[in-house]
C-alpha cells in the first residue's frame, strides 16, 4: 500500500480508468458479436450492424484499447464475413 500522498492518488485513478476501459472492451466485443450474429443470422440489419461494429473498433483503436493492426484485423474480418454472406 502506497504511503505517499501522489502514489495513493495514482491508485484511485489507475482503478478509475481501469474500470472504464474494461466497461469500453466489454461493449466492443458485444458489438462484435452482435454483428456476427447478425451476418450468421443473415438479418435484414446485418450491413448496418458492420457497419457500427467498425465504428467502434475504429473508436477502441483512437483511444489506445485495442493496437491499430488488431483494428484492422477486426474490421478486415467483419467485411470479409459480410460479403461472404452476400
């Protein structure tokens, strides 16, 4: 446990920001799979399910949760799928 009075607040925000990246990692990979769904699926919805799945992993990537390759290994898969299934 941090005795000085900077590294106590280092801890708080650490765990703050901890906490929110987790909660944005967690939406994204909702959004993903609901895409996914949406493609497997073959919904009526399924372009504009990509289409908001890359919106938020170009999203992730800006603020540093996911590495800007993984972005686009994600979003290149997505459309790969999608036109598969077209």
């Amino acid at each position: 446990m941090p005795n000085i009075k900077s590294a106590k607040k280092r801890v708080k925000v650490i765990a703050t920001k901890t906490a929110q990246n987790k909660a944005a990692k967690s939406a994204l990979k909702t959004t993903i799979k609901k895409a996914n769904a949406a493609i497997d699926t073959n919904a009526a919805n399924k372009e504009e399910a990509v289409k908001v799945a890359i919106k938020k992993i170009d999203q992730a990537a800006a603020k540093g949760l996911l590495h800007k390759n993984k972005a686009a290994r994600s979003k290149s898969t997505l459309v790969k799928k999608l036109n598969a299934a077209n």
